[in-house]
C-alpha cells in the first residue's frame, strides 16, 4: 500500500502510484511529474500510531472526566442531601417555595433512627411526632422511590412523596404530581386487628379486601402496581419498628404476628385474594 | 456578507428544512419517539442535542487530520460519550432539577445517530466553523420536528401544553362534557405516525426531496 503521489507540473492531474508515468494522461506532455511528500511525517495509519492515539485520547478523557468529577463531587453531594431534604418536606406536606428548605428542614426534623439499615426520620411538627420512612421499588423503565410520613400512632398517612428515575412522561411520571398524591393523607396502613396491610393503588371500581386503597392513574398501570408492590414490601420490611406502639407485654405475641404478616405481604404483593383466604380459613 | 457566505448559509439553514436529519435522512427517529409525549423534555432534549452535536462537531473537526481511518468511528464515539457525561456532570452540580429531568435522554443522546452521523459525514472532511454552524443547523433541525410532535402529542393527548391546560377542564366527559382525551397520542406508535404525516407533507411541498 506503499502508494506514492505525483502531481502533473503543467495541468496539475494526480497520479497514484510506485511512480511517475512517462506522459500525463491530461495534458499529453512527457517529464512533467514530481512527487508530492505527504505533509505529515507520521503515516496516520500505521498500527503503531493507531495504538499510541488509542492511548492518548483515552488517557486524556480519563483524566479529565476524573478531574472534572473530583471537582464537582462535594457540590453534587450537596445536591442530592438538599434535593432528600426536600423530598422528605413534600412528604411532610410543608411549603418550601419561599423558605431555606435545609433551614426548615433541620427546624423540624431532629432524629434518625435506623431500622434494620433503613433510616426512619423523626419530624415535630406544631408538637405533634411524625415518622418519615423511605421507600424504594421498581416501576416501568426503572427505580421509583419517595417518603411516607406517619402520624404518631404509625398508621395514619400523614403525607406521602414520589420520585422515579424514568417513567413515562404524562403517565407513569404523574405519580409525583398532587393530585395522585393527595389521595393518601389520612389512610391507614394497619387494619382493624392492628397488621400492617398497607394501602392498596387499585383501578377506580375495584375494591381491595382488607386494606385501604387509592385510585390508580389510567394509563400508568404497571407503575401504579409497582407503587403498590413498594408500599407493600417496604412496610413489611418496617413492621417490627411500625407494630412497637403497642404494649410492651404483648411484645411476644406482636413479634409472631409480625412474622406472619410478613408472610401476608409477600403474597399480598403477587396476589391480594389468595391472602385474604388465607386469613379466612 | 462575508460572515455568512452562501456556504455556510446552507450549512447552518438547509438542515431546517431541505436537509432535515428527521424528515429527510431519517435519523434520530428513537429519540423522537421516546421523549415527545410532552413539549417540556422534547424542548430541552432538542437544546441538549444542539449544544452537544456542535460542540462534538468542532472537536472533531479539529482533530479530524490526526484521526487514524480505522479507529475514527470509536475516536468520535469516545468524544461524543466524553462529551455528554461531562455535561451531565456539570448539569448535576450547577442544575440539579435539570439533571433529574433528562435523566435517561442524557444517555439517549450518546445513541443518537444524528451525531454520529454529523460526525462522520461533515466534521471529519470540513473546516471548524463550517463544522460548528452544521453542527447547529443540524441540532434545530432536529428539534423543530420534536417539538412539532410533542405539540400535537401534548395538546391531544394530555389537554395541556408545556404542562399549561389548554383544553378546559369543564370540556372533559368526566365534568360533564363532550371531550375525552386521545390514548393513543401517548403511545410511541403515535409519535411514528406523526413523524410519518410530518415526513409525508415536507415531501409534498419540497418537490426536489426524494
């Protein structure tokens, strides 16, 4: 592939070749070619160079995406604490739009208590106790997330908050917005006989057995089931924590029955009738 | 006017229309399904591509003599993905409620073939300025049909424009009107037929487009 070039002193033509023909095609003179040297010294396509460029390109993106991610990483940190405050006083229902969020937030959260490696916040607010507890599941294209805010007697919704990472706009995405969000507050978690059940999201008609529920959004079924899934699980996960108000001498017979209903939530998540015969039989 | 010569006028304007990356070369058709349910992500995907499909155009162009021909696809490619997280980066410390928003388009865009295909047919055999203004052309090219898409596809199947109700709420069958919303403008298959009918009128009013 050695080819060299030569071109026609007189009309300029660009013959390609070992080397310079007698005649140019073009303008039929003889002992006109020169040879043009490539402008470069380096062979651009040489293996050796092809490697060497590999390298350097690669170590410059390297160093420069690692630096620039360095740099940012404190500021970025702080954005995601600031962005969970926030999230955590949507859940609280609380107006930040003219406050410091952080300011308000640290003024009325002022305790974590960590349940089994899961973070449970303690607000007051106007003197009243509120449990903050996270919540993480699946949706449709990927992870949703958000807060649920306890009363006191940790079984009344007192506010709840919804985040995903990419649902779909004007469908599963609506599930951050107010209006759907607005169904929870005053629902109860816990049924009649004090088990966490937690709240059902169902089509608007149906009707859930032993639970509470919300309307779904039409349109949005998978992630409204995989909202009621989460709710369902994470629970679960805090019932022992979520079943400690009672007394302290039933404390043997709540930890049995915290046992079973962990078991109930599970089926629930797949199948809330199969349950429901469950607790009949 | 020696700023902008007939060239480069063609560079930077024909991409609008004539030489339209969607309607015309049909390319970055997945993007344009995936984020015009709305006319607010579709705004700011179509600026994102902008910015990004010229700042990768100048950098190429740039070093397009030095480029070895059998590794260019994957040097381009190395540029366009360094590129796109740096932003995504920045966007995470200076703009966070933005990063959250494009979340997933961010990562659209690395695949988006209207860079590639920029990269490869124009910034590797043209000059930097040349390359910055297809670059841009090509970018508004492509976000003029998103929004258009996102407009019909927001107003018909949400009511709402850029979030804004448009249709009243006393229209809906469910307050006692006549209206109903149209389902299918929020399937992606819509945004297909759409760019279809988009593609279908372009060509019959640009009779040279083939």
């Amino acid at each position: 592939m050695a080819q060299k070039k030569f071109v026609c002193s007189v009309c300029g033509y660009v013959h390609n070749g070992d080397k310079a023909p007698e005649v140019c095609p073009v303008c039929k003179q003889s002992g006109v070619f020169t040879e043009v040297k490539e402008k470069k010294g380096l062979d651009t396509n040489s293996n050796a160079y092809t490697i060497i460029y590999a390298a350097i390109i690669v170590v410059i993106v390297a160093v420069l995406l690692a630096l620039v991610s360095q740099v940012l990483s404190p500021r970025q940190a702080a954005n995601k604490l600031l962005d969970t405050q926030k999230q955590i006083l949507v859940a609280l229902n609380q107006d930040y739009s003219t406050t410091d969020p952080a300011a308000l937030y640290l003024s009325l959260v002022n305790d974590t208590i960590d349940v089994n490696g899961a973070p449970v916040y303690v607000a007051n607010i106007e003197g009243e106790t509120k449990y903050i507890l996270k919540l993480h599941g699946a949706g449709l294209w990927g992870g949703i997330g958000g807060f649920l805010a306890l009363d006191a007697d940790k079984n009344t919704i007192y506010g709840i908050n919804f985040n995903h990472e990419s649902e779909t706009p004007g469908l599963g995405a609506e599930i951050v917005t107010e209006k759907f969000r607005s169904q929870f507050p005053g629902k109860h978690i816990k049924n009649v006989a004090g088990e966490v059940v937690s709240v059902a999201v169902l089509k608007a008609g149906k009707l859930a057995e032993g639970q509470e529920q919300v309307d779904a959004l039409s349109g949005a079924t998978i992630t409204c089931d995989g909202v009621s899934t989460m709710l369902a699980t994470n629970l679960a996960e805090y019932a022992e924590f979520l079943n400690q108000v009672d007394n302290v001498s039933e404390a043997n017979q709540q930890r049995e029955a915290t046992d079973v209903n962990e078991e109930n939530q599970q089926r629930e998540a797949t199948n809330v009738s199969d349950s429901e015969q469950e607790k009949e039989e | 006017m020696a700023f902008l010569s007939q060239k480069t006028k063609e560079v930077l304007f024909g991409p609008l229309n004539i030489n339209n990356p969607v309607v015309v070369q049909v390319l970055g058709i997945c993007s344009a399904l995936a984020v015009t349910v709305q006319l607010k992500p579709a705004l700011v995907m179509g600026i994102a591509v902008t910015i990004i499909v010229a700042m990768a155009n100048v950098i190429i162009s740039l070093i397009r003599n030095t480029i070895p021909m059998r590794i260019r696809i994957i040097v381009q490619l190395v540029v366009v993905a360094a590129l796109v997280t740096l932003v995504s980066e920045v966007l995470k410390a200076f703009a966070y409620d933005v990063a959250m928003q494009l979340s997933v388009y961010i990562g659209l865009i690395i695949t988006n073939c209207i860079l590639m295909g920029r990269l490869e047919a124009f910034a590797m055999t043209n000059k930097v300025w040349d390359s910055f203004l297809d670059g841009l052309g090509n970018g508004f090219g492509y976000a003029i049909i998103l929004v258009m898409v996102a407009f019909v596809r927001e107003l018909f199947g949400a009511g709402t424009l850029l979030g804004f109700r448009v249709i009243p709420e006393s229209w809906y069958v469910a307050n006692g009107g006549f209206y109903e919303n149209c389902g299918m403008m929020m399937m992606p298959a819509m945004a297909l037929i759409i760019v279809g009918g988009i593609i279908w009128a372009h060509r019959g009013l640009n009779k040279e487009v083939k």
